[in-house]
C-alpha cells in the first residue's frame, strides 16, 4: 500500500494483550497467535502531520486484532498503528473484523 497525504493512520498506546489461543504456523515453522490489544487512542501517525484528533476520540479504547509470534509483538506502552480502514472504521464508528470497542 502506499501512503499518500490522504491516508490517515491512526495510533493508540497498547494497554493490554490478550492472547485467544487461536494459532496457526507459517511456512518457517513459526506459530503466531491471534490477539486482541487494547489501544488508548493518542493521535495520527507521524506521516501526517496536519490531522489532529478530535478530542472526543483522545483517549478513546478500541479492540485491535493482531497475529503475534515473538515476543516484541506483546509489548505494552509501545504505539500501534491502525491500518487506513481500521482508522476510517474507527471515526466513522463502523466496528469490522480487526478493529472494535
């Protein structure tokens, strides 16, 4: 995908990891789990520079699904950003299947 000055990312603090033992490996033998991480919403991501958040959506948790297999992936405090449809989902206040609250 490529980003253009219309893509809008937004990212939010992990506060939580949930593991929901749903697994699957890959073709190097890895097994990734399927989570589901609480965000706190804290603004756009960097390559966007002019979108400010609104504050109603500052500080805002939402449901975010992720495939995690080493244990970076389940870092808490660290910033996760949200795919352009997860963010437009998010501020049109449609849930879909990787993102909710």
């Amino acid at each position: 995908m490529v980003v253009t000055d219309k893509a809008r990312r937004l990212q939010g603090r992990v506060i939580e990891v949930e593991k929901t033992g749903e697994k699957k490996k890959d073709e190097e033998g890895n097994e990734w789990e399927k989570c589901v991480f609480t965000l706190e919403l804290v603004g756009f991501s960097k390559r966007t520079p002019d979108e400010v958040l609104p504050e109603s959506f500052r500080g805002r948790r939402v449901k975010l699904i992720r495939w995690c297999c080493f244990d970076w992936h389940y870092k808490l405090g660290v910033r996760k950003t949200l795919d352009v449809d997860e963010t437009e989902a998010v501020l049109g206040g449609r849930p879909t299947e990787t993102v909710y609250w």
